[in-house]
C-alpha cells in the first residue's frame, strides 16, 4: 500500500575499489517521499500517488477515493493491519467503497509477504534503485517517478 524514500541509503553494502569507498552522507531528517499505490499482479496495472506530506488516515482514504472513482468492476484490496487501515475514520467510508465495487481483504497480522505491492517496494529499494538517486532530493524524486513509470516495462517483477 505504501512506502517511504528518502534521502538515506536502502543499500545494505556494496562493492567499491580497494581505498576508494563510496561515500553517502547520512541525511535521517530529510524530507521523505511517500508512495501509496495498489498494484494488480495480472496486467502489471499500477495505480500510484507520491507524496511529501505525512500518511495518515485522511490521506488514505483521499487515495481509496480515487481509485473506488478509476475502477469498473468489482475490485479487492488486500490491506495489512496497519492502524490507518483499521481506524474508525476509515471503516466509515468501507460502505461507500462497497457500493463501487471496491472490497477490502485483510491479511493475517504480520503476513507483509502475502502482499504483492511488498514485493514491489523492495525490489524498487534494493534492486533497482541507482547510487545517484540520492545525490539530491529532486534526483531521487525523478528516480521514484522512473521506476514508478517504468514499471511493468523497462522494471518488471515476475509474480509467478
């Protein structure tokens, strides 16, 4: 559902030459970029929002409101338990989804691999994410859109 980036590295480690390592300086309160989307593992449809600003239950709800508008027919979401998921603020508008076609499926508490969109934020942080995304905030905005564009093309997971 969603995910953060910023301006701190995801690399675990990686290769450099003998005396000559690759520096990236901590950054642990730069902005943060927000991605929230729903993916369908079929037809590698990916329907995302970015944003800066801090996800919280209005947030979400704003992003189900666009998507029960963009769907036409009957459509689940798998959701994990996250407290935005499951607050009262959210559960009230649950009905008015339901009428357009949009149902939610939760999962088991602590079953994120049961979640295809996961599966997607990693291979974005850890797999396709380049070193000079974080040389600024705006080169790491312009590499979240390219991944976020390519996908289902030029970045592709097979989900079996």
């Amino acid at each position: 559902m969603s995910s953060g980036f910023s301006l701190d590295s995801n690399i675990p480690y990686m290769w450099s030459p003998i005396n000559k390592p690759v520096k990236i300086p901590a950054n642990r309160f730069a902005k943060r970029i927000n991605v929230l989307g729903f993916l369908n593992t079929l037809n590698k449809d990916l329907f995302y929002k970015t944003t800066t600003d801090k996800v919280d239950t209005k947030v979400i709800i704003n992003l189900f409101d666009d998507f029960s508008n963009r769907i036409n027919k009957h459509t689940i979401v798998v959701l994990d338990n996250a407290s935005i998921h499951r607050s009262k603020l959210f559960k009230e508008n649950i009905i008015k989804w339901e009428l357009k076609g949009l149902y939610l499926l939760y999962l088991p508490t602590y079953s994120p691999e049961l979640n295809a969109i996961e599966i997607l934020w990693r291979e974005m942080k850890y797999r396709w994410f380049k070193l000079k995304a974080y040389e600024s905030f705006d080169t790491l905005q312009v590499h979240i859109d390219c991944l976020l564009s390519g996908f289902g093309g030029v970045y592709d997971i097979n989900f079996g």
